[in-house]
C-alpha cells in the first residue's frame, strides 16, 4: 500500500496541493512544514485547490491534515477551494465548519509571573501562620481561664472528654504497647544473642518503652486519636447554639477548646 504523500505546486491563480497514498492515523504522515513554507505571507499565495486522483484509503488522519490547512488559510486570508476533494471528505470539512466556534468556549490558559506565584505563596503562608497563631493565643487564653476557674463549658464535656482521652484509649494503648513490645524484643534477642547476653532483652525492652517508645507512641495517640477532635474545632463554629454564643459576643473557643485541650495536655505532661 503506498504511503501518505503530498505535493504542492505554485500557479498563477494560486497553489495546488495533490494528496496521494494511503492517510491512517497508524501509518506515519508527511511533515507539515512544506506547506507553512509555500503558504508563507511572502510567497503572495491567495487560493489553494486540491487534487486527490491519487488518493488510496483515507481515515481521520486525512481530516485532521485537512483542518490544519484550513486554519493556516484562514490565519493568513487564503481561499480555500474544496472541490477537488472526493465528496465524504468535502461533506465533513463544511459541516466541521458549518458553525462557527463560540466565542469564550475554548480554555484559554493566562500564565501568572514568577513573581504573581510568589506572591500568592508568601501570602499564603502568612494567612496560614496568622491564622495559627490567632488560634494557640486563643486556646492558651482558654486554658489560662480554665485554670482560673473564669472559663465558661459544661462540666460534663470536661469529664466526657477526659473519659474518651483515657479509659477509652486504654486498648489502642495497651496493643500499640504490646506491638511494639514485641519488635523491641525481636530486634533486641538478636544482637544480644551474638554477645550472649539475651538475659538482658527485657531490660532492653523495658527502657526503651520508657525512655524512648512511650514517648513517641504519647504523640501518635494523642496525634491520630485524640487529636481527631480538634479537627472539628472549625466545623463546629457554625452549629446552631456556638452561632448564638457569637451574636451574644461570648468566646465559643473556650467553650470548644478548654474541655478538649485540657484532657490531652494533663496526660501529657
């Protein structure tokens, strides 16, 4: 089968493109940069005809070559002739061209400067870091109150909150702690066995979760559990009865962040 080919021809009435050759998108396809060069302002080309005697089997490979003829044509005031086409191929070009594109319909991309996207991430952060430190002043404010004894919740949030702080996270903890436990011990019997020394794996294991582990499993429980609470301290804001504590101007963070913030931090310390 012959390939895709092309042959353009300069006459006084204008130029002639000759298509020959089988046009599939699975077979390679002559460049495109022939006819920009003959179509070119300076080659004072006005109208471009067709010729497609040679023309074999022809998909949307053909069509798509087509169209960008005639945007380069349109771009640059040329007539184009569309008789020499066979006639699928004319029906399809006047009906993809039958309407015109609406305006605004094609995605146009505005690039902002390097410095526009610096901006944009320096006020970013700054918003983040007000916003931040707006809410551990707020909170330290809170628990100062509740130390006081000034800071207005409900006594049962209090102790709900301590109760799911700790009874509640005693299973976690004592799997977390057994896990680990476990690892400390396997990692530890190791090395210890090849100094002899294996009596002292639970001496190992018994520091380490002291020294080192509960420490770190302290914050991924307080972190991953507990602290999913705090997640809900800016969604809550726009429940019903927080709503008409701010129309009486009454602090809603004490309200949600001293019963929820003082459980976790006593523990902690």
């Amino acid at each position: 089968m012959e390939p895709s080919s092309f042959n353009i021809e300069q006459r006084p009435d204008g130029a002639e493109l000759r298509l020959s050759g089988s046009w599939s998108i699975h077979r390679a396809r002559p460049s495109f940069d022939p006819i920009a060069t003959a179509l070119a302002p300076e080659s004072g080309v006005r109208r471009i005809g067709f010729d497609a005697t040679g023309l074999g089997d022809w998909d949307s490979a053909l069509l798509m070559f087509l169209v960008r003829i005639v945007n380069l044509c349109r771009s640059r005031d040329i007539e184009v002739d569309f008789a020499g086409l066979p006639e699928n191929v004319r029906g399809m070009l006047d009906l993809a061209y039958a309407v015109g594109e609406r305006r605004g319909a094609r995605r146009e991309h505005t690039g902002n400067s390097q410095l526009a996207h610096l901006g944009e991430a320096v006020l970013g952060i700054w918003q983040d870091a007000h916003a931040m430190t707006a809410f551990t002043g707020e909170t330290l404010l809170s628990l100062a109150g509740l130390a006081k004894g000034s800071a207005r919740f409900r006594r049962s949030d209090l102790w709900e909150f301590i109760r799911n702080c700790g009874p509640d996270a005693l299973p976690i903890v004592t799997l977390i702690s057994l896990l680990v436990g476990m690892i400390l011990a396997f990692v530890g019997a190791h090395q210890l066995a090849m100094f002899g020394a294996q009596i002292y794996i639970a001496d190992a294991v018994g520091v380490g979760m002291a020294r080192e582990m509960g420490a770190m499993m302290t914050g991924i429980i307080m972190a991953g559990r507990t602290g999913a609470a705090f997640a809900a301290l800016k969604s809550a804001s726009s429940a019903h009865p927080l709503s008409m504590m701010n129309a009486t101007s009454c602090s809603t963070l004490s309200v949600r962040s001293g019963p929820r913030v003082s459980p976790p931090t006593l523990q902690t310390a």
